[in-house]
C-alpha cells in the first residue's frame, strides 16, 4: 500500500488513491450517522487531512470513538473528493491502527490554546502545534534557501571551528569550555588555575564569529561561507537575543563594498522569494494569526531596489527631518532603533543600505577610507525590525591593519595567522553576517526569538 | 570586463572572450623570447590556468618578472586555445595587476613539497595546496549532497541544541560550558561549586549527540535530521578522532529497522554518486596522489545492494571462517575491525549492514526484539574503514523503555521529556548517524581526520 503525507493525500491528484496516511490525531467529531471525522496531521503542511472513519471498522466502538488529541494512528482507505469546505480531499477509512494513546487528561496540548510562553515549557511538544510547525518548516527553507544560494553560485561552505582559542575581538562575552574538575581545579606555582592541563592546553572558549576563519579559507578558495551555531554570554532577557544561535557569513576574495551589497541584497531576496514561492499556506497563517505587516514586509524587499546611502548622509537626514527622537543623533554615534526605523519606514518606505560609518564604532578589521575617518562598513535595515545583515570590506593592508590594531589595544602574537593572509597575497575581500533566527523572526512575525529556534537557550534556560 | 573563475577558464567554451581572471599565482616561468608563463588558482577547480604575460605588459620587468607562489594577481585578456598539453586553453594577458605580494624567503609554502604533518601547523595556509583545496571541494560537495538528499525527500533541518544539560547516555565525555569565574567560583553552603550561579542555572555541557532531541522534532513533523557539530571530550590521539566534528542524524517517524537501512543504504549512494559525477578531477588526484583504494571502494558502494544479515549469523561466519582473528569471536561481544574487515573485504565484497545486536553493548533507547536478547540496532560496514554509520529503531514503549533505563542505572526524572514522547502518540521510529568526517575521509582516501576539517580540535590542540 502506498504511503502518502497529508500534503499529498490533500492534493486533488490523490483523488481515487488507495494509501495509507500516518500522523497525529487534532480533533475527532462523532457525527450521529453512526461514524466520526478525525483530522490528522503529520507535519508536511499546516492543514489536517479529513479521515472519515465509520462504525463498519471492528475497532470504532473501542477505540475510534476514544481518540483524543494527540493520539498517533495508521489509516489506510481511498482518498475521495471532500464535500466539505477549506479541503478537497478527504480519506475514507477502510482500516485505522492506534500506536499510541494520549491519556486526555494529563496530554498538555489537549487543552484548547496556549500562549507561547507556556509553550515554552514543553518545548518537547510544542512542535505538535500549529504555529510552531509553520515556524519550523519556514526556518528551515530559509536554511535550504542559504545552502542553495551559495551553492548555485560557487561558494563551499566552510565549517569554522566551534570551539577556540582566538577571540574574534569585541562580538561579545564568551562561554569557557574545559574538562578540569571545576571543584578543585589543577593550580600552577602562583596558585592560578593551570589551563596548561586543560583538555587544549590553554583557556579556549564557543566561537563568536567565524569570520576571521572564514577569511583564511577566501584567501585560498575565493568563494566561501560558514553556516553554524554561534554564541554570545551575554547577560540579556530582550525578545531578540539568544546565548546560541545560528550565523550565516559567506566571505569572498577580490569583493569590495559594492559587491557586498550587491551580494546581500540579492542573498535577501532569493530567501524571501523562496519562502513566498514554497510556504504559502503556512505564511498565510502568520498573516492572519501572528502578525498583519509580515506580507506586505516582505513584498518591500522583493519588490525593488534597496536604498543605499552613506552613514554620513544618513544622519543629515535624521538632523533634518524635524523629527523628536528620544535619542539624540550626532556623527561618530550608533544609530538608534527609532533612527533606523525613521529611514525604512518613514523616510523610504524600503530597505535601506547604511555604509562608510565612523571607524570609531567599528572593529579593527574593517577597510579603512581614503578619508581616514569611516571604514567600509555597511548594516542592512529592514522595515519592522531593523539591522538585519551586518558587513564590511575587510582591511587588506597589513601597516594599516596593524595600525588599527595598535589602536585598540589588541597584540600582533594573537593574530599572526590573520596577519599572514595581508602578508602573503592579500586581496581585497568583503563579507557579512546574517543571525538565521532575526530572518525567521522577520519572515514569520514571530515576536519573541525563543519562538523561532527548537530549544532556546538564554540566561537559566538549557532545558531538553 | 566579466570575471571568469580559473575553472570557466579552462573550458574551451571560453575561448575567445575578453575576461578578468583572479587568483593565486602557484608558479611563474620565465621564457627566453620575452614572455613568461604564469600559473594561477582561484580555488574554483584543483587545476591552474596558464596565463601567458609578455614584456609588452607595463610591468613586466619591474613586477611579473618578480612573481612567486602565493602572489595575489587580476589578469585581464583574451582567452586562446592552448597548445599546452593537460589543458585547452591558455590567457593572453593584457594587463597583470598584483594586489599582494608573498615573500620568497618567508612564505612557508614556497619551497615545494611538505607533509600533511608540516601542513596542520600552517593551517591558514593549507587550503592554498592542491591536497587541502581538493578535500574541500569534496567536503563541500559531501555536505551539500546530504542537505539535498534530506530536502528533495521532505525532511525538515532541526538544528538540535550544541548546549545542553542532558547527557545522551553512554555516547561519551562532555565538555562543561561555563561562565563562572575558574580561579574563584561560588560556592554553595557545603563549599560545593554553585552552578546554581552559572550562566544556565545548572551544569552544562557540550552535546554529543541530537538524536534524542531529534526525536522530539521527528514524532510531531514526520521526517527531520540534524546536520551539526558535535563534541567528545576524549583524550584519544588517533587518526580517526576528534574533538569536535560534524554529525548528520536523520530520524523518521513511523520508520522501522528496514525502513532505516533502505534509507541509509540510498543515502550513500547519493553522496558517492554526486562526488563521483561532481568531482571528477579532484578524485582522479586522490586516486593517483593519496589513495589508490579510493575509487574501487567508491564504486562498491554504488555498485550494488548492501549485504544485510544480522549479527549473530555474522558471529557464527566469523566463528566458521578459520581465520587466525587477534581478538576472539563470541557472541555478546562487540565486534572488533578485524572482523568487520573480513567480513567486508573478504567474504562478501560489498558494504554489509549487520543487525539485531545484542542488547548488552547497546544504549537504552533501542527497540528490544521479541528474543530479549537483541535490539534493532544497525551498523553500516564499508570495506577498507569499517563502520561508517550507526543507527536504530528506537523503543517507542514506555514499559519497556522504562525497564532498560533501570536496567542501565539511569533515572527517569532526568529523561522525563523523552518517556513523555511514549506517554503521548508514541509511534514507531528510527535513525541513524554519519560523521561527516570519517564519510570525507572514506571518500577521498585521507588517512588522518586532521586533514580534512579545516581547523581540527584535539588533546592539546586549539589553534586558530
């Protein structure tokens, strides 16, 4: 017997098939004509196949007329055209096998709705919902989406390392990893404890960034980026920050600004153009339950051009616009969540590209301008959220990134092999980074990040 | 002017166009008649275009007679037929620009040959030799086929937790992930470290496997795998371990062990079919430079079916063999590589999936057969490295989960979210494991699994 998903037993095609659809029961409604209709999911779509199960089944009396939410079944009929509204299909049950029972009255997701804070606490079931599988099969065509754009175009995806020894300088606090005996560690001569004997050898710590590896393997390959877990130590409750987290950051040789731009711009694009191509059901549904902006959200970044403008320009405009800002704006500052949303969404109306910003907010490794004041930086801002892609051209001469180094502090000895790439065949080159959880958050509506990653990690929370 | 990449180059197709080539030079050679020939890598392909500059150019005498391996060029001209042999075409410099140069006497690779040893210590120079950039390319197609594979087929990509405060039973030391302060950290009333106090509230570790996390994902959407790095804190210094390395782990609902070793035996294929097709000219270099095993063992995989015969007719082959074995056969025990060698490489020739092992050297979460004595698990022999995959129906019933986690000494209230997925519609399911590394290492013939990640992590060993 041929075995079809819910997203193919619903398609008009499977009209007049004899198969078998497996998943989870939803709901069970007894009609008086003597049998039952019980939606079944099974997570390839967001909508429930339609079985219509009736009393000729030896088992309706015991057991169909007992399914509850939750329950897992095996249904094997016809898939017959649907009389009934929001589907075309539905499977006439000619045999239905019960696997596994969802005792009604202790099954958490037997209740009507919960929020999603509470859903929270059974991040093990909450993939059972509706919302939380449209957010996962939108997360991962997003992922797909990130491996098909590069790959098409000749990147390899480099895996950079998780743990390490460099601190990609200023991304944030870092998580130590070790094997000593944290009660009673070995100690050297001073009394300090000997990383000497750590499973490394030294203190090493979870990667941050895995740009400055990625710019090992441009300088050789041409065409690279990384696509893994990242993280950050920090200390912060917010809807957007999460301590792991995954990064995308592609880095080619021979790019200069410009053609970062070009390659962000078009890299948020085909995302969102394969999203709207390939998920429409379940973007439907973040529509109408989640959040009325996201359609017409992501329209503004298919639908043309982004503004590009330098940083300098930018907060002329904001000086300008006889707006009241709680934050004052001034050259040399950060930009502030109400500027960027004043450019995007009241001055524009799009995305918009910010580039050249003062190298005094910058890290070191950013391509210094001719004016010695800005650094080829860019940020991508999206309407509704902001900042959503972070880049620079790199610094590529070796005595003006020493310079930069010296400036702020940092030793040559911790980057001699950063270093190395500037002194044996440097290029120009140019990347930038894209939190693949602020893309799910900005593609669905989902309002908090610990609702767009399977098990969030935050301060006090690695459950499961 | 387009930008052609070494490898479109080389195509006769290109001959004719007016493009710009960039890359590494790997060698210059000078001829009597006023020109010299430059070699040039962009990493695109495993083979150089030939670029032949004359003294017409600006800078002939002053800067490409000065040309050393690993300066960083953009040449523009024609491309011609080359009536070099190993190659179709050839460029006509018009103009050579260099963007870095790389000293002779300091440049490590200059001088020509060193060891894959040597190599390890100049790990962000490595991807510039021909061995490291042809295992990259491998790595990258290995990789994409996998997500391919999944995605064509409808899985879902779960990216599993890398912290967690679960410790997959068995599967191998953790590393501790922390924030506290190593010299001082503080301690509860009985003078214990309190991680209570620690980033997570709790002690937290480094994962060493997402299946039990998949399996959350897998019993509420159906088909998912996870495709991410994983840690194990032991102290083995071997060719064929690390620290940290890349696991794909696809988990099926409603799959049972057939299901599972027809779905790793496709999976094979389809990765060693792709790189076969994709990679034809970096194989060829593995076949002749590294491995001359590599392609006959390649084509074994996709010659065929897999053998499959459960384990103990396995033992009983091994027992009647006459083979002078140095570790005895017996049934219950693990089987050694000596034995998976023979079986393999001598008395099958052929990929062979042994199952139904016996209970006692397999985790708790295995699915127990009618016998009592023996579990659903499967691993996947290849000839010439032995076990390449591993995996298992799991138990999907309570009681009998319940008992095995007793039987192992593992308590239930540190697994209660996973005995929950039996409590509430449990179903039939399974999975397996690859290590993306050891499949690298099996496919390009590469004898130690430092050289092919590009950063590996061992006892002791944490650079970059």
């Amino acid at each position: 017997m041929p075995i079809l998903s819910v997203q193919a037993a619903r398609d008009p095609s499977a009209i007049g098939a004899q198969a078998t659809v497996r998943g989870w029961v939803r709901t069970r409604r007894d009609s008086k004509g003597g049998f039952s209709f019980v939606e079944v999911n099974d997570g390839s779509c967001l909508a429930n196949l339609q079985v219509i199960a009736g009393e000729d089944l030896a088992n309706y009396a015991d057991e169909v007329k007992h399914l509850t939410a939750g329950c897992s079944v095996s249904v094997t009929g016809v898939v017959k055209e649907s009389g009934g509204k929001g589907q075309a299909t539905e499977l006439a049950a000619a045999e239905l096998t019960v696997h596994g029972w969802a005792e009604g009255d202790e099954y958490p997701l037997q209740k009507k709705r919960h929020t999603l804070e509470k859903l929270r606490e059974w991040a093990h079931l909450r993939p059972r919902t509706n919302t939380m599988g449209a957010v996962m099969r939108v997360r991962n065509r997003i992922s797909r989406s990130i491996h098909d754009f590069f790959q098409e175009d000749g990147f390899l995806w480099v895996h950079t390392p998780i743990i390490t020894a460099s601190d990609c300088e200023g991304a944030g606090q870092m998580f130590r990893v070790s094997t000593l005996d944290p009660e009673n560690p070995p100690r050297d001569k001073e009394g300090r404890v000997d990383f000497g004997r750590d499973f490394f050898h030294r203190p090493s710590y979870l990667t941050v960034s895995g740009q400055l590896e990625g710019e090992i393997y441009a300088t050789a390959l041409g065409k690279v980026y990384t696509f893994g877990p990242t993280f950050r130590a920090e200390n912060s409750n917010t809807s957007r920050h999460l301590a792991e987290f995954w990064m995308v950051e592609p880095e080619v040789a021979f790019n200069d600004l410009t053609d970062n731009m070009d390659l962000a711009e078009r890299f948020l694009k085909r995302i969102v153009a394969d999203v709207l191509r390939d998920c429409g059901e379940d973007m439907a549904f973040f529509q109408e339950r989640i959040d009325p902006e996201v359609m017409p959200r992501l329209e503004k970044i298919t639908a043309g051009a982004f503004e590009r403008l330098p940083y300098t320009e930018a907060v002329t405009l904001l000086e300008q616009s006889g707006e009241k800002f709680e934050f004052p704006v001034s050259w040399g500052a950060d930009l502030q969540a109400e500027h960027e949303r004043w450019l995007t969404e009241k001055h524009f109306g799009s995305p918009v590209i910010l580039y050249d910003y003062p190298s005094g907010i910058k890290p070191f490794y950013m391509h210094v301008n001719d004016d010695g004041k800005t650094v080829r930086a860019m940020d991508v801002l999206a309407p509704g959220v902001g900042e959503i892609i972070g880049g620079s051209q790199r610094e590529a001469r070796l005595d003006v990134l020493k310079a930069r180094m010296a400036e702020q502090g940092l030793s040559e000895a911790d980057y001699w092999w950063y270093l190395d790439l500037r002194r044996f065949g440097t290029v120009p080159h140019a990347g930038f980074g894209l939190g693949l959880e602020r893309m799910v958050q900005f593609t669905t509506g989902m309002a908090n990040i610990r609702d767009v990653i399977p098990f969030p990690r935050t301060p006090g929370s690695a459950e499961f």
